[in-house]
C-alpha cells in the first residue's frame, strides 16, 4: 500500500513525521537516535526535508569577502535510503524546483525508484536568500504543479527524452503541500486553494499541511478544499513550540498565527523547560480534537529533535 491508500484506508489516526538531514559533518547516528524512540508508536511513514544551496560570504583575510555556495544539509536521498533499509517504514523524500532543471529531477526520481523509494513530496521550495522572489532554473518547473506533472508522466513511461526505446513507467505516490492560513504569495485563500485543487488534478494523491495551531483553521481549510472539488486526504502538519524564540520565528518563516492564549501561556514561561512543557500539552490537545474529526494521520515537525514528540505519542497513539 502507498502512503494515500495508507491514509485512505485507515480507521484509525496515523502518525507520521518529519526529519531534517543532519548538518554536513554530522553522521547519521545522530538521526537514528531521534528515530529510536518513535518507532514505539509504528509510525505509518517518516518525511526527509530538502535543503537548497546557500550562499555565503567568507572573509578572504584581506578586507574582502568571497561569495561561496555551500549546501549545509546534504544527503535527502541517501538518508531516505538508509531510513527504509534499517527501520523498514515508508519514507518520503521532499524534492524542491528550485535548483533543479527538469532533467535534475528525473534524474532524481530514477535514483528514487531504483532505490526503492515510491514516495515523493513534490514542492516548489522559496527563494534563495538574498532573492526576493523564487526563481526557477531555466530548464527547471516553476511551480509544485509543473513537477506533479512530470513525476506523473514518468508514472506513465513519459520521459523528457521522447525517443528512449525503453519506458518503465515509475509508481510513484506524490504528495503535496497545502497552506491552512494561505501561503505568502497568495493573493486570497481561494486562489492558494484553486493552485492546490490543480496539483491534484495533475496527479498529487495527498496533501500535508503547513502547521497550524489553532485547530478550527485546519477544520476552515478542509471544508473549502472540499467544497473546490479536492476530495484526496489532507493530513494536519503539528509542531510543538519549544522555545519562547519560536513566538516570533515561526510566524516569520512560515506565515502562520500562533493564537492568543498558546501566546501568552508561553511568555509567560520561566525557562524553554517550561515552553516545551506547553508545547507538549497543546499539542496533545490539537492531536486530540483532530483524531476526534478522523484526520488521516498526524504529521509531526520534528526539527531534528525527538523528545517531546515521543512526550505527545505517548499520550495519543
Ligand atoms: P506551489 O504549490 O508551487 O505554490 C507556490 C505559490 O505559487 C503559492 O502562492 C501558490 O498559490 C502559487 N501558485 C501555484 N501554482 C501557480 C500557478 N500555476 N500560477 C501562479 N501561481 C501559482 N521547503 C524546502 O525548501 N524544503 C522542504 O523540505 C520543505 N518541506 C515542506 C513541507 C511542507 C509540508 C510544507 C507545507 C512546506 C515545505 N517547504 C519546504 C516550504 C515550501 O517549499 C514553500 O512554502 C514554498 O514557498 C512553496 O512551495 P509549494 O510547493 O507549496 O509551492
């Protein structure tokens, strides 16, 4: 079973989450040690990010600066591999637009296929930093849809070399993203949602949301989804806010609103023991109300980091 038919097959709430490759120069038993603990709770698949190039400037020692491109976590592809080998679970390895020409991504989902790996998270990615705008490569997609449509053809033996004699045609399931509070860019909700509707027409089997916090948003979102004609299951993303920084960098990177009184219980905290504590807590109860409307499966956001996502599954799986 794919991870959709996973999600629309079952009676009971999934538990999914996310991981971040480690940083270059880290080895990959500091990922298997955050894995560990939340295999107790079976989960259905586990999500491996993608991390873009970054440029940088490093002091050349002589008043100047030279710009470097360096790519901080590597190894998306790799880690999935290993994920599924050691733990064997579904993994979902996240592909980006950005920095990849069409020709990069088939290459991609080949390696993919021939490793195994029949799950894809098909996302467009930001800008680089330093641009205000994302920019595609010149032979690349330009938006999550343009790559839904080309991991579909290649699920159809279509390749971007027509004359290939031949053409095994790729299972892959795709996921892709949905925004509860609209992405950034989006003039209104309804058109972020007339996007997301033609990524599910072009093939995308589920979508994963940005996170949330205040559950009624995500309750908004699957009723307008439902009523554009998107009928595929939408799994809540749920990140437990851990650090009294995060009140203000979550809203910052990832668009979204932390309500009133998580808010105020949080500036209220002494120390992040204490944040992780209330973190915990409204996590679980976000984790509560979504099962009791029968969300297909709760994504978590771990961020690297296991604890309090094992402090959660233990009070709902
Ligand atoms: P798209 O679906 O392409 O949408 C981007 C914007 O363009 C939206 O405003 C949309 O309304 C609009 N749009 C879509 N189609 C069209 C069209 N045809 N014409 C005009 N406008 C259009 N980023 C990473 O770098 N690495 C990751 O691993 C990663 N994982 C993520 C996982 C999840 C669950 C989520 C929600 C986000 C993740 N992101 C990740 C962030 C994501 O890359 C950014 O939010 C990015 O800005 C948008 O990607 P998208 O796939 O949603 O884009």
């Amino acid at each position: 079973m794919n991870i959709a038919e996973k999600l629309r097959n079952t009676e009971q709430t999934l538990f999914s989450f996310e991981i971040l490759p480690p940083l270059k120069g880290d080895a990959i038993d500091k990922v298997y040690e955050n894995i560990d603990p939340l295999m107790d709770f079976n989960p259905a698949y586990i999500n491996v990010t993608y991390h873009r190039e970054e440029t940088i400037l490093k002091p050349m020692g002589n008043g100047l600066l030279k710009k470097k491109t360096i790519r901080k976590r590597p190894g998306t592809i790799g880690l999935c591999a290993a994920i599924q080998a050691k733990y064997k679970i579904d993994t979902v390895p996240h592909l980006l637009c950005g920095g990849f020409t069409k020709e990069d991504t088939e290459n991609a989902l080949i390696e993919l296929d021939f490793l195994g790996i029949k799950n894809v998270l098909a996302l467009r990615g930001d800008s680089l930093k330093g641009e205000r705008y994302f920019s595609p490569e010149e032979e690349g997609n330009a938006f999550a849809v343009d790559m839904v449509k080309q991991i579909n053809n290649l699920n159809q033996g279509i390749y971007i070399d027509e004359e290939l004699e031949n053409k095994h045609q790729t299972n892959f399931c795709i996921g892709v993203s949905g925004y509860p509070e609209k992405h950034f860019e989006s003039p209104s909700i309804n058109v972020d949602i007339k996007y997301l509707k033609e990524k599910i027409d072009a093939g995308a089997d589920y979508i994963v949301t940005q996170m949330f916090f205040d559950n009624q948003v995500y309750f908004d979102f699957v009723d307008k989804c439902n009523a554009a004609g998107i009928n595929v299951p939408i799994v809540p993303g749920i990140k437990p806010l851990s650090t009294k920084r995060q009140l203000s960098v979550i809203p910052t990177m990832f668009n979204v609103d932390i309500p009133d009184e998580l808010a105020f219980s949080v500036l209220k905290c002494k120390d992040n023991n204490q944040v992780r504590q209330i973190g915990i807590e409204w996590a679980i109860k976000q984790g509560e109300e979504l099962m009791k409307h029968n969300a297909p499966a709760l994504h978590f956001y771990s961020m690297g980091r296991s604890k309090n996502i094992v402090e959660i599954a233990k009070s709902l799986f």
